[in-house]
C-alpha cells in the first residue's frame, strides 16, 4: 500500500497543471538542493514526515520490548469483613478499623516459567519488523525521490536540446535571408523558416512548463513549498560498464527491502507460536494478607494461587491459528522474493536494452545524422541541395538528441529500480 501510494503520487505531481512560478534555477543560502540526487535523498530523510512517522513507529516498537517481559504491577485488595457490625451491635461502617474485621492484602500475578522471556522475544521480533518496515518504505521513497530527479534532468536537458534547436533553425532563416536576397531561394523558403522558429518557439515554452512542473512535484516529495528554488542538476554518474547478474538476482531474494520485511514477519509468527503453545502452562499468583480484627490479635496469611487450564478446546484452536498464520508469513516471504527477482529481472532486460540502445546511439546513429546535417548544410550553400533538405536534417538531428536524453533516463530508471530491488541503502 506504502508503494502504491507513493506510486501514485508521483503520477499525480506529472500530470497536474502546473501554475507560474518565479525562477526556479536560482538558489538562495540554505536551499541550494537540486544538483544531485544524494542531497534531496538526505533533506528528505531530515524533514520527510512520512519517514519521521516510520521512525517514530520503529522506536515505539523498540520500547515495547522492556515491559514486555516485565512482571505484572502487583494488586492491592482491602477488604472490609463483617462491615454492617452485626457481631458486634454497632452501626455499619466502611472505614477500617470501624468494622468486625480488616484485611489487607498484597498480590503478586506470576507468569508461567518461560512466559516473560517469550513475550520478550515476541516483541523483539515486533520491533524488527517495524525497522524492516520502516527501511522498506524509505527505500521506496528514496527511488521516488531518485526517479523525480532523473525527470528534473531530463527536462533540464530537454529545455537545454530546445533552446539550441532554436538557435540552429535561426541561423538556417539567417542562411535563406542571405540567398533569398541573392535571389538563390524563393519568398515560402524564409517565411517557412520563419514558421518553423514560431512553432520551436511554442516548444520551448512546453518545456519550460514541463520543468516547472516537475520542480513542483520534486519540492511536493522533498516537504518543500512548490515554487521552492533548485538549481540546475549536474550529469548523474557514469551508468556501470557491467552488472554481476547472478549476484544481483540472489541478492534481490535475500535483501530486497520487501523481502526482510516478509522474513521479519516470519520471526514474528514463529515468535507468537512458541507463545502460544507455552499458554499450556499455568499461571500463578503469591499474597499476603494482614489481618485486623476489631477486637483480638492481628494476624498474617500467605496465599498461593495457581490457574487451572481447562479450556483445552480455545487453546488448541489458538495454537492451529499460530501455525496457520506461520505457514502464511513463510508464503509471503517467498512470495515477496518472487516478487523481487521477477521485477528485477524486467528491470535487468531494461538496464541491458537501455545500454545497447545508447551505444548504437552515440557511436552510430548520432554521427551519422550530424554528418548528414553538415552534408546538407554545404549543398544548400554550394546550391546543389534545396532548403527543404537542410530542415529535414536539421529535424532529424534534434529528434536524435531527444531520443539519446530519453534512452538515457529510461536506462538510469532501470538502474535505480536494480539498485532497490538488489538492497543498496540510500
């Protein structure tokens, strides 16, 4: 539910309308987030509250562990005997000392042998589960976080590629305004250069809407206000040469954060079953009483209480309650490191498709456009190519840039997801 709901969030951040802003490259003392992913990961850790209600949660799942095993308070009982004075022949009367007989008693309840240190163990179990849990959610915070990021570098980078598209398409009007005085190239060639930069111009400004609404929706996950300032990001790491498949995969089985929460409710279920089946033995109780009778000698009792476990058929349906709910805690963790390995292996396809498809990008098809827009370019001005053809290479290579920058993010997705899937902390 935890991911679902931070799933969620983030697709409702993207697709929101997003409202003007005042500049958001800029950054002032104090706010200057933004540039890499691992200092939005710690603000968020120090004033994430969703990650503070974990934590709170955690550490009062730690502090149930002490009286866990601690002896019961003990009781007080007074007990007033023979309160109406009927003995005696005087009125009655609620005030010790005042009726035929006062006792006061002290008793002490006593878990049976093992009792307290199993529902110690219980606790601790129930602890661990809640810091396994609370390490699971943050780590699906933290690739959220990673993965806003990586959008607020693509739309950097995208806004950068449309600002230098429209910088390209203007020094092509330059060239059709010098041939079109020269009389080389019709009137429709400048005014439909002239339209291409109108229409570059409006994507421009898509772009610059898309970056603030994805600073909008980075700030949302980080507690900050909306139109709070990042400045620009800087390239993220190189991506890996090589992944260790088969260490990452038996990783993502024993550490996935989803898998140590499964397996800590594991430790909690057997936890409770050894509780269970140790209700088999009795209880005890010890007291001592002080007796004060209205006339005679004080005197003491010694009382000794032991419970009688008779209702067999309750306690053996607790106890097939506790073995069936093991039996499903030990499903879940399997399950949930099924679960792992096959979201790891879609992520690994991604990575590795992503990483081919970037090589043939920039050792094959990015050369081969940009010799394409340079040949074009030298025919235009020799006279031996028409406009149309300088457009079309000039389109083609801004496409080729937007394709790079996208394969890029989608390949740097699937290393986050690798990463959270495999148990690498943020």
């Amino acid at each position: 539910m935890r991911m679902r709901a931070l799933a969620g969030l983030l697709s409702c951040a993207l697709a929101a309308p997003v409202t003007a802003f005042g500049a958001d490259s800029g950054a002032t003392e104090g706010t200057a987030l933004g540039a890499d992913v691992r200092a939005l990961i710690e603000h968020a850790r120090a004033h994430s509250p969703a990650y503070a209600a974990d934590r709170a949660e955690a550490e009062a799942a730690r502090e149930r562990v002490e009286p866990a095993g601690a002896l019961p308070d003990p009781r007080f009982e007074l007990e007033l005997m023979d309160f109406t004075n009927t003995m005696n022949g005087r009125s009655a009367s609620v005030l010790p000392g005042q009726v035929g007989e006062t006792r006061y008693r002290v008793v002490q309840p006593l878990p049976g042998w093992g009792k307290r240190e199993l529902a110690a163990e219980a606790a601790e179990a129930q602890a661990r589960r809640a810091a396994a849990m609370r390490d699971a959610g943050w780590a699906e915070r933290a690739a959220v976080i990673e993965a806003a990021w990586l959008r607020y570098y693509a739309a950097d980078r995208e806004l950068a590629l449309a600002r230098d598209a429209l910088a390209l398409l203007q020094e092509l009007e330059t060239l059709a305004l010098a041939r079109y005085r020269l009389g080389l190239l019709p009137q429709q060639t400048v005014l439909r250069a002239q339209r291409e930069i109108s229409e570059q111009r409006l994507v421009l400004l898509t772009r610059e809407q898309a970056r603030r609404g994805v600073v909008a929706m980075l700030n949302g996950l980080l507690a900050r206000a909306p139109d709070a300032p990042l400045v620009p990001p800087t390239d993220p790491a190189p991506l890996p040469d090589a992944l260790d498949a088969g260490a990452l995969f038996e990783r993502a089985r024993a550490r996935s954060p989803e898998v140590l929460s499964a397996a800590r409710g594991v430790d909690v279920a057997r936890a409770e079953r050894a509780r269970t089946y140790r209700e088999r033995a009795p209880d005890f109780s010890v007291g001592l009483t002080y007796n004060r009778p209205d006339e005679g000698r004080p005197s003491w009792d010694l009382m000794f209480e032991v419970m009688i476990p008779l209702q067999q058929g309750s306690r053996r349906a607790r106890e097939r309650e506790a073995e069936l709910m093991l039996t499903a805690a030990e499903a879940r963790r399997e399950a949930s490191a099924d679960a792992a390995v096959g979201e790891l292996g879609a992520a690994w396809a991604r990575y590795g498709g992503g990483r081919d498809g970037l090589r043939l990008l920039r050792e094959s098809l990015l050369p081969q456009v940009l010799a394409t827009r340079d040949a074009a370019r030298a025919a235009l001005v020799g006279g031996q190519a028409d406009f149309d053809s300088v457009l079309e290479a000039e389109r083609q290579l801004i496409a080729v840039r937007e394709r790079l920058l996208q394969t890029e993010i989608e390949t740097r997705l699937a290393l986050s997801e690798i990463e959270k899937l495999s148990g690498e902390t943020k």
